[in-house]
C-alpha cells in the first residue's frame, strides 16, 4: 500500500474498540490482570531493547532512549495503569465473546508470575 493510499485510509478513521462496560469480572481475575499486565510491559521491553533501545531518564527517540526500560516493579503507578488497562481490556473482551477464564486449582502463584 502507498503512503497515498494509506493517507486516504486513515482520513476520518474513527476507532471503534468493543464496548465493554457491561462486562463485569469476578474478583479471581485481579491477579491474572496484574500477571499479564507484568509480561505486558516485559514483552514491550524485550522488543525495545532488542531494537537498540536502553535506559533514559528522558525519552529521546532519535537516540533510542526511554525511562521505562526498568524492570515493571519499579514503573511509575501511572505507567503500571496503562499495562493493567491493556490487561484488563484483553481480558473483559475474551469474557464478552464467551470464554471462560478459569483459575487454576493450585492457588499459590510462583513469585516470577506474581
């Protein structure tokens, strides 16, 4: 696709995620939204660095810097957020198309996923 044709695309492109503020979680998914919201940010990292990206007190594209290239334990509150958000959407979409998301019988969670 040209950069023309992609321009005509996204020209009045309006996102249109599905609605799902009817979907209620049962509170046994809080831990799973943490887990996943964890390797969200590890996964994101892991690209990143692959790529040439370190640590950057500032964010400096050209140079291939960031501030969040630090292990997610110690992300800002607001940053963490943004993972859960991505987590918990993921997760309340797979309820809304009729999965089942069923904890495990064991009830203790190895510390890396936790």
């Amino acid at each position: 696709m040209t950069k023309e044709n992609l321009k005509n695309a996204a020209d009045g492109y309006v996102p249109r995620p599905a609605d799902l503020d009817a979907v209620d979680l049962p509170t046994s998914l809080t831990a799973l939204t943490e887990i996943i919201a964890r390797n969200t940010h590890e996964v994101w990292a892991m690209k990143r660095i692959s790529e040439g990206w370190t640590y950057g007190e500032t964010r400096d594209d050209a140079g291939k810097r960031h501030p969040n290239l630090i292990p997610y334990e110690l992300l800002a509150e607001e940053d963490k957020d943004y993972d859960r958000a991505t987590a918990m959407n993921a997760i309340r979409l797979m309820v809304s198309l009729g999965y089942s998301i069923v904890p495990p019988q064991k009830t203790d969670i190895p510390d890396s996923e936790a």
